[in-house]
C-alpha cells in the first residue's frame, strides 16, 4: 500500500507523478538506444534489444511509483529529469539530422535563403526607415513649403518666397523656432585643382533649429545674417578632414569660395548630415531688405521645429489659418497658393517607403513559403518515423513530449538556419546596395547591428515553431496499433496527414502567385518606362557642367564670348559630332520658370499658372540633343544679344495657349517682369520630360543663351557633346580642351544621358530587381513542394499502382489520376493567390506607372505561367507512377 499513499501524498502535495514515470521510463529507453546505436547497432535492433533489456515494462512503472512516492524532493527531481530530457531532445535532434545530411541539408538550404533574404532586406529597412535622423529629436523637426495650387500644375514642395518666411516666423503658434536655408554648388580653390561643392546658405537659426553646435569654433551670430557681414563659413567634418587634413589651425584661415574669401569660424560635429545631401560648406544667408519685401521670387527652403507636445496635423492646421490670413492682405501674390507641413522624417524616406516595404512584405512572403516547405519536408519524415512513435508512446510518452520532441528539432534546425542567414545575409546586404539607386538615404546606417541580429533570432525562432507545429502535432497523433505491426513498411497516413500537405501546397502556389504577380506588374511598368519617349536621343552623348569664375567673366558678354570660343574648338575633336551648351538638362536639373504673357491673348486671371519652364541654349542644342522641331526654325548664329528676341517653345506650351488651328510661330510674348522684351516665336519642339519619364511634360520655352538678360545665368552651364563613337573617349579630350583654354574653370557631374535616363528609373528597377528574384525564389519552392507531394503519394500507394496494373489498368489512367490530384491542389492555389494579389498589389500602387495595380493581362499570364511550371511539376511523379513494374512490387509485398 506504500506506493498508492505516496502515490496520493504526491497528488496532494501538487506533483504530477505520472510524469515523472513516463519522464524515466522515456529515459531509460532512449538513453538505452542511444547508446546500442552508437555501438553499431541499427535503429530498429537498437529498439528491439532497448525492450528486451527493460522486459517488464510494468515492473518499472511500480518501482518509478514507489520512488515518487517516497521522494521528499519530487518537485526538483521533476525539475531535473526534464531539463535533462530537453538536453536530451537536443541532442537526440542534432544526431538525428547528422544521421540525415540529405534531409538537413535540403532545410538548412531553404531556411538559409529564406532568413538571409528576409535579414538582408530588414537590414535595409532598418537602416533606411527605421534608424532615426541625425538630429536631436527629429521627431519635432518639419519643412514647411508652399503648394502652388493653380490650374494648370500642382506642386505641395515649392519654395517659399522671402517675404512669406518673414510672415511666418512672426504669426505661427507652433514652432519653437524657424530657419530658412538654399542649397547651391559654388566653386573651392585650394591647393590642388578647383572643384564644385554643396554650399548651404543658412538662416543664423538654422542650426538652433536643428540642434547642433559646432564641433570647433561657434556657428552663425545673429548679426553674420546680415548684408555685409555675411562672409564667414562654417565646414562640415568630411570636408574638414578631406580637404585640410583635421587640423584646426583652419581656424584661424579663410578659404576661397566662388569670387571671395571667407575666414572660417568652425567645424560641424562628424555625425551631422541635413537632408542626406553632401554639405560642404555652409554660409550665412544676410536676406536683404528688399528680399524680403518680395512675394513672387520662390527661392527659399524652410525648416521649423514644433514645439514641445505640437503635432504635424496641428502645425498644418495652424499654418493653414496663416497663409489664409496673408492671403486676403497679399491676394496678387497668393490666391491659388497654399502651405504644406512635413516631417523631416517623411520628407527624407517618404518617396522610397513605399518599395521598401512592398519588398518587405515581398520577402516576407518567401519566408512564410520556405516554412511551409521546410514543415513539408518534416511531415513526411514524421510519416517515416510513426513506427518510433508508436513505441515511445506504448513507453508512456505523452503527445506533449512528442511534439515537444519534433519543436525541438525545428527549434535547432531554425536557429542553424538563422545563424546561416544571418552570415548570408552580410554579402546579400552588399548585392542589395550595389542594385540600390544612387539616392537611396542613409546609405550609411545600412549594415547588420543589434537590431537586425535579434530581428534575425526572433524569425529564426518563429520560423521554427511555425513549421515544427504541424510535425509535432501530426507525431501526437500516431496510432500505436498500427505503428506496431510487425514487417510493416510504415505506418499508413492518415487523411488528415494528406490533407494537411496538401494544404500546404495550396498556401505555396497562393504565395508564390502573389510575388509573381507583383513582379510581373513592376516589369511591366519598367517596360512601358523605358518604351516612354523622353523627348531626346540619349545615346552617344555625354555631358558635364562648367562652372566659370565670376572674377575673370564678370559680365554676360565675357561668358558669352567663352563658350563661342569653347564650342567650335570641342566640335572639332575627331571623337565627337555635335557640341551645344544648355543651363538645364533633362532628368538632371530642375528648371527655372518664369511668368510669361502671351500678345493678343487675354491677360490670365489671379489663381492661374503663369510660370513656365524656362532654358538658356545654343543654336546646336536641340540637334545634338536629338530633339524633333515640330515647325519653325531654330536658332542660328544671327540670334544675337543686339537681334530681335526669338524663342522656340514646346508642344504642351502650344497646348496651353493656342486652339488647334492657331499657327503659334511668329507669334510674340514676354516674360511678365521684363514686359519691354518682346520675344518672337520662331519654332515649336517636341515634348522632353525634364523631371522624369513617368511625369507629363511641362509648358516650357527656350531662349538663346547669347539673349539671357542676367549675368549669373551663363556662370554655370552644361556642355553637350554627340560623341563618333565610345562617350567616355569624347568627354577625355572635352576636359583637355577646356582645361587647356583656361584651368581654372571646373569640370563636374560628368555623365552620358544613358546614365542619366538609367539614373532616373532606378528604383522601379531597384524594386523590379528584387521583387523578380523574390518570386522566382517563391515559384521555384513552390514547384518542390507540389513534386514532393505528388512523388510521396506515389510512394505510399506504390502497392496499389501495382496491383491495378497487374489487373490490366492503363498508364495513362495513372498518369492521369495523380496529375488531376495535382491540378485540383493548383487550381485551388491560383484561386487563394489571386484574391491575395488583389490586396497585396494596391500597396504598390504608387509605385506603378502605365499599369493599374489589378492589370487583367499581368494576371492571366502570371496564372497561367504558374500553371504550366506547376503542372510540368505534377506530371513528372505521376510518370514516374506509370512506370511502376507490377512484379517487382508484388514481389516486395
């Protein structure tokens, strides 16, 4: 009776005793076999001789009931057996997988891609999205533009005119402080050739405003912001370092920047950065008085900080009652124009959030395809393992062991796979980088630190719960009868074991169809990009911008009488063709604009779009550029400075102020400030996209540059050369010839147009790039999961193949039935996938162009490709079925 007291003593106490016996009755027989299968033995003699050894198995059971019961240390010794047991577990999955290289391999390879994939593009996202700005607390930080809301043209990030700055540092309610700032390059002159650098012309409060001191030295003083006093500068880090080596005596220096010297007063800190744009030098901005007086000149940038507890929406609300107020005192310069608060934050990654998300949810999807294939793989070697099940369960384990058994060996095998991935994923960060576009922010935070380490732990972790769980609950589940039977080749599979594959594979063809889909429409839209004509012809030209110092061509004709120089003596280089100059290019500069009139048309009323593009060229321009004239002529060596003004304007200007029928060449208009300067349409061009491929053309005109009315317009040009042959010969020989007629002037932002269109479409290739591999990585494991379904079913029913085929059935018929199996688990696929397409492509939607996001075509054909690879995957196995020999089978049975 000792036993059943201490047995009821446990009870009482809160012990489990059945646990402990099964915990040590499982114990002893894998221990037991362990070790015969160490010596030599196989792992079913090693079973047989482990239940030999034991006998009676109910001898043992009283005596582990009589320990229990006795035991005043039950609780710890529980404690102990079962973390001695998860050691166990542990030990007995990694020798399992060694025994199975084949196996291990196959998973080990998927979870490898799948993790490393999954880290290497959270590793973007976290340096891109998710790393804060360089800025003490940049969650307060905002710009502040002004949206030009008049028919005609929408722009929510236009620059602010002087006057309104002014106005809205002293009317707000919600900033702490506010700054204005430009960006231009400027030309530096120190020991070695002459170079461009980024200049930014700052408000005093600019760097109150976004919270940083100086490094050495001091920033700006109130009274440097002002006309006269405003040549001091201050420099960034890197350029501090590159340029004078990090000594600080700079400090007592001036440098030499465009046409003056300035003393420089200190060193900003190395981690600062504005924008993601490369700062060289920063100045004072010293507004004038007559500047800011002025509402109609849009040339200043403005960044605020909120104050403590302020949000973006109530700054936008507060700004909103602003403009609406200086609009009815200002409605000349302001009806039609509007404001727009935006967080630094979103102004920095708002454009590339969108395609880095969409890959994110992308490889998300290739993970969640690798865990159903790799939970594949597991089922059917749980389906192999039913006999070893079944013995340990008539042992006495329960199905919490047992599935506690197969989530350890998921668990080791997803940490292995991560620990993988996350090696992988180094190099994969690089190759993500090297396909990255030009522009992509904060391209230094980008790497793998301790967040992405521990996101690469949690979905190694979760990854291998998420495919052990269906193993482990299908191996609670096994039938000891069945998996006891003597000679048996395997326990059968159950409907439910089948279905639950098959499930599996429907969820891989749906997955695999949503990345294929989402592939196919950034194809697309890459394809109509690159078909979308820019206006131009890009091959064989190449460009660079000279920049001339105002000190040596400080009047329009002495830059004119340069570039007169320049151009016949590149044109005559044997590598080029063409040779023209131009202020702006297409798809590299923003264009200037300027409020015109056309005579004899009605004077356009207050809130209408008067400003249009305008561009400064050479006669040689538009023939270089290979840019179709429409009508008209083009310039000529007689449009002069002292000839009658000529421009030639574009299709969508015609567009604009002239009916169909209107002949606009010989018609006149001026630019509204100059209204004394006639100028005479001579020709009409063909459309060119200025900003990108994928937005409409703009109303736009061009002027000879020997006419432009302002000095400062000819100091900085791009050259234009139509090279013979290879581009890169042709721009060697344009830097010696410029070099050549005076070193001082500074070649930069050398590139051909190819480079340029390529430039302006690469994140649609970034995001096409890595969503096409995504889904070929998807299709191709959705074709190994269908295989492995369809070729397990044809083992397990190899007998029954047999026999009907001993019975005189038809090959064809057996190919036929098992490729139906397969095409019923296809269609299925296809039907869950489309509905998921629909959902996932609207969050690529902006993304797109010339495709809507739920394309029919892009559908039906990625269905169907999907459908034939699946089906070509279904009707090998079921080949291989029809070739069964019903002897040789017979015979086994």
């Amino acid at each position: 009776m000792r036993p059943r007291a201490g047995w009821r003593r446990q009870r009482r106490e809160g012990h489990d005793p059945d646990a402990d016996i099964q915990a040590e009755l499982e114990l002893h027989l894998t221990g037991r076999v362990e070790e015969y299968v160490e010596s030599g033995m196989t792992e079913t003699e090693a079973r047989r001789a482990a239940l030999a050894r034991f006998g009676n198995v109910q001898r043992i059971a009283n005596r582990c009931r009589r320990e229990a019961g006795t035991s005043r240390m039950a609780l710890l010794r529980k404690g102990s057996e079962f973390m001695h047991s998860v050691r166990q577990d542990i030990r007995y999955a990694a020798r399992a997988l060694i025994r199975r290289p084949g196996y291990t391999s196959a998973i080990l390879s998927t979870l490898l891609l799948a993790i490393g994939a999954t880290t290497a593009v959270f590793s973007v996202v976290n340096g891109v999205l998710l790393h804060p700005l360089p800025h003490p607390d940049p969650e307060e930080l905002v710009l502040v533009h002004e949206v030009d809301q008049r028919p005609g043209f929408f722009d929510d990030h236009n620059s602010v005119t002087a006057a309104n700055y002014k106005d809205w540092t002293e009317l707000n309610r919600v900033f702490s402080t506010m700054a204005a700032y430009q960006a231009f390059p400027f030309t530096f002159r120190g020991q070695e050739d002459p170079e461009r650098v980024l200049v930014g012309i700052v408000s005093a409060d600019f760097f109150r405003t976004v919270g940083v001191n100086a490094a050495i030295g001091r920033t700006f003083l109130p009274e440097e912001d002002l006309p006269g006093n405003d040549n001091v500068v201050m420099l960034s880090y890197a350029f501090w370092q590159s340029r004078f080596g990090g000594d600080s005596s700079v400090l007592d220096q001036s440098i030499n920047l465009g046409s003056g010297t300035f003393p420089v007063i200190g060193i900003l800190p190395a981690r600062f950065e504005f924008l993601d744009r490369d700062f060289a030098v920063w100045v004072p901005l010293g507004l004038t008085e007559r500047a800011v007086q002025n509402r109609r000149t849009h040339n200043l940038r403005v960044i605020a900080r909120l104050k403590p507890g302020a949000t973006v929406e109530a700054a936008q609300r507060d700004m909103d009652r602003v403009v609406g107020g200086l609009r009815a005192e200002y409605p000349q310069f302001l009806t039609g124009w509007g404001v727009n608060v935006v967080s630094i934050t979103d102004e920095v990654v708002g454009k590339i959030r969108p395609a880095l998300l969409v890959l994110l949810g992308a490889v998300g999807f290739v993970l969640l395809i690798a865990s159903v294939n790799v939970a594949n793989l597991m089922l059917a070697r749980t389906a192999a393992e039913q006999r070893e099940m079944a013995i340990r369960t008539a042992l006495g384990a329960g199905s919490g062991r047992l599935i506690r058994h197969k989530m350890t060996e998921s668990v080791v095998l997803g940490l292995t796979g991560g620990a993988l991935g996350v090696l992988a994923a180094t190099g994969a960060t690089r190759l993500l980088l090297a396909v990255a576009p030009d522009n992509l922010p904060q391209v230094d935070q980008i790497g793998i630190d301790g967040r992405v380490l521990v996101f690469a732990l949690a979905v190694a972790l979760v990854t291998g719960v998420l495919f052990g769980t269906a193993p482990g609950v299908q191996a609670s589940r096994t039938n000891v009868a069945n998996g006891l039977k003597d000679g048996s080749r395997g326990a059968t599979v159950s409907r439910g074991h089948q279905r639950l594959r098959a499930g599996f594979v429907v969820t891989q063809i749906a997955f695999s169809l949503v990345l294929l889909v989402s592939a196919g429409l950034m194809m697309t839209t890459f394809a109509r990009l690159m078909r979308v004509d820019p206006g131009f012809e890009p091959e064989s030209v190449a460009t660079m911008k000279v920049a001339l110092r105002s000190a040596e061509y400080p009047t329009k004709a002495e830059q004119v009488a340069l570039y007169d120089r320049m151009l016949p003596t590149l044109a005559r280089l044997p590598e080029t063709r063409q040779v023209a100059v131009t202020r702006l290019l297409p798809l590299a500069d923003d264009e200037w604009t300027w409020s015109i009139q056309i005579v004899g048309k009605p004077p356009q009323q207050e809130g209408e779009k008067r400003d249009y593009g305008w561009h400064a060229v050479s006669p040689e321009y538009f023939e270089t550029m290979g840019i179709t004239l429409l009508r008209g002529r083009s310039f000529n060596e007689f449009d002069r400075a002292d000839a009658p003004r000529v421009v030639i304007v574009n299709d969508a200007l015609v567009r604009r102020f002239f009916a169909n029928d209107e002949d606009p060449v010989g018609q006149r208009m001026f630019v509204m400030s100059r209204p004394d300067e006639i100028m005479e349409i001579v020709g009409v061009i063909e459309d060119v996209h200025q900003y990108s491929l994928d937005a409409d053309p703009v109303p736009a005109y061009h002027v000879p540059y020997r006419q432009v009315p302002f000095d400062y317009f000819l100091s900085e040009m791009n050259l234009v050369l139509h090279t013979a042959g290879d581009p890169t010969a042709a721009v060697s020989g344009a830097r010696r010839v410029v070099r050549e007629i005076d070193p001082a002037i500074v070649v930069s932002d050398v590139l051909t147009m190819t480079e340029r269109v390529s430039r302006s479409v690469a994140r649609t290739r970034f995001a096409m790039i890595l969503l096409g591999v995504f889904a070929g990585v998807a299709l191709a494991l959705a074709v190994v999961g269908i295989y492995g379904v369809i070729s397990y079913a044809v083992g397990q029913r190899a007998q029954e193949i047999g026999v009907r085929m001993a019975l005189g059935a038809e090959p064809v018929r057996i190919v036929g039935q098992f490729v139906s199996a397969g095409l019923k688990l296809v269609g299925a696929g296809l039907a869950v996938g489309l509905a998921g397409a629909v959902v996932f492509t609207r969050f690529q939607a902006s993304l797109l162009y010339g495709v809507e996001a739920v394309d029919p075509m892009t559908y039906g054909v990625v269905s169907g490709l999907l459908g034939l690879v699946a089906l070509a995957a279904t009707y090998l196995p079921a080949r291989r079925a029809s070739r069964v020999d019903p002897m040789a089978v017979l015979r086994q049975e």
